[in-house]
C-alpha cells in the first residue's frame, strides 16, 4: 500500500512539475492579466509567431503595438491579441476591416 501511495505522490509531482515547466518562454508562465507588459518571446508564443517575425513586423510597420522602456521591448498582451483577431481574413482577396489603417 506504502508503495502505491509512492507512486500517486510522484505522479502528482510529475503533473506539478509539467504544470511549472510549461514549454514557455522567458522561464516564467505568460501573465493573464491582459494589461501585462510581455517579453517579445512571450508575444510570438501567444500569436503563434516565431520572434523573428515579429521583430520584423516591428521594424517594417504593420505588427502589434510595442512599448519601448529605455532598450527594452514590451507588448501589451490585450493588445497584442486584439491587433491577432484584426488579422482574421476570409479570402486571400479579404483585405480586411482595417485595409489601408494601421
């Protein structure tokens, strides 16, 4: 019985340890709190984005509103998510709601 409880505890770490461990960036879970400040890896994860493509979008215009502070990079995770659902198209024709507006 010993034995058995051993094994329930350790598959509860296990689950624990998956739960900390989570394949996300930064070596800390994404703040919920949509007014959060996240790192730009944090960003891409959210959007499916590697962090170069959103580097670029940065540079070239046309990406999610960024937050310079000082050197550093944030993005506001709400708006960050509400420029994503801007993005939806239902053709490759669809020039979107905000054609020509950025």
């Amino acid at each position: 019985m010993a034995h058995h409880i051993a094994t329930a505890d350790a598959a509860l770490d296990l689950g624990v340890a998956a739960t900390i461990a989570d394949p996300e960036p930064a070596g800390r879970p994404i703040p919920r709190d949509p007014d959060a400040l996240l790192f730009a890896a944090e960003m891409a994860y959210l959007l499916g984005l590697s962090v170069r493509t959103l580097e670029s979008l940065r540079l070239r215009g046309g990406g999610p509103a960024y937050i310079k502070l000082g050197r550093a990079v944030r993005y506001n995770r709400l708006r960050g998510l509400e420029w994503a659902e801007r993005q939806i198209r239902r053709s490759t024709s669809d020039p979107g709601s905000s054609a020509g507006a950025r």
